[in-house]
C-alpha cells in the first residue's frame, strides 16, 4: 500500500479509559475530526470486534493515543496504561500511533456537551468521543502548523534584522585613507 504524504492522511484518535475509550476520526487536509464512538472496555482492554470495526470502516493512515498526564506533565499509571493500549495498537493494526498531551481534553468535552444539551447530553461515550476530537484536532494543529511557525520565525528575525539596520543605518563604506 502506497503510503500518502504528510497533509493528505486520516487518522484515528483514541481518548483511553479503563472502562470506555472515545474514537475520533479525521483528516490532515481539514485539520478537523469528529467524533466516532466509544469502545467498551474491561479493564483498559477494548473489545477487540469493535476496534476491528472501527478500523475496517475508518482505515486510518495513523494513530493518535492521548496521553492522560498529571497537570504538573509527570506520568501517573493511566499514562502507562495509554502508551501500553497504543503499542498494541500499532503491533495489531501495523499502523504508526502517536501519543498527544491529553489535559483537559475530558474537562472541555464535558463543558461543550452541557451547553449544547444539559446533563443529558453527558453520556460517558458522548465525553469520551468529544475528548477524542479533541486529542486529534490538537495533533493537527501541532503537526500541521510546524512549517508555517518556521516560517512566521524566519520571518520575524529577519524583519528583526532590518529594524536593527535601520537604527544603527547602514554600514559606512571604509574611505581611503588620505595622506595628509
């Protein structure tokens, strides 16, 4: 299979959970995703026929894995379990999987479903699967952005460069030195 350049490829996001694992998918093109499901889990491990039927419906380029880190950015046993769910992930599926900061993910998922619908709009899939989007949206735009932030900082030394000529002008060509 012929492998698709960076910008063009999907990708599934996975927001771990012991008990459920939200599923987003989308596309570098977009740089936005949607939500997809929530897998049921037994113990951090997924029901293998619902992820085998994500990912023949979906076929992803790539993984994403969200890693859920203390705020301080250490690792607790959750992180391990994620790392530990998106090895596997990459040896069932021989697909890369990437890990993505998930702080906050599940906070702002719970916020945006509760003004779009109230408490009733809380189902755990619901959170999990928003939390996904999340996740994969904020790969994109680390991912995706990287060429344009090299460019603006080109771009901003060298208009540095210029403001420093124009306050010090422009260097003196060397006179010859006249014999008096």
């Amino acid at each position: 299979m012929k492998r698709k350049p960076k910008g063009q490829r999907s990708a599934l996001a996975f927001d771990f959970g012991v008990k459920s694992i939200g599923v987003a998918s989308g596309n570098e093109i977009t740089g936005k995703a949607s939500p997809v499901t929530a897998v049921r889990a037994r113990d951090g491990i997924p029901d293998s026929d619902s992820l085998d039927r994500v990912f023949r419906e979906w076929q992803p380029d790539y993984v994403v894995v969200g890693l859920p880190l203390n705020m301080d950015g250490t690792y607790q046993d959750l992180t391990y379990r994620a790392r530990k769910f998106g090895n596997r992930l990459a040896d069932r599926y021989r697909l890369p999987v990437f890990f993505k900061d998930e702080r906050l993910t599940t906070k702002e998922a719970r916020a945006e479903l509760f003004d779009a619908g109230g408490y009733r709009a809380l189902g755990k899939g619901a959170v999990d699967a928003l939390s996904a989007v999340y996740i994969l949206e904020g790969y994109f735009q680390e991912e995706l952005q990287e060429p344009e932030k090299l460019e603006q900082q080109e771009q901003e030394q060298v208009k540095q460069a210029q403001q420093a000529e124009g306050e010090f002008g422009e260097p003196e060509p060397e006179e010859a030195v006249k014999d008096s």
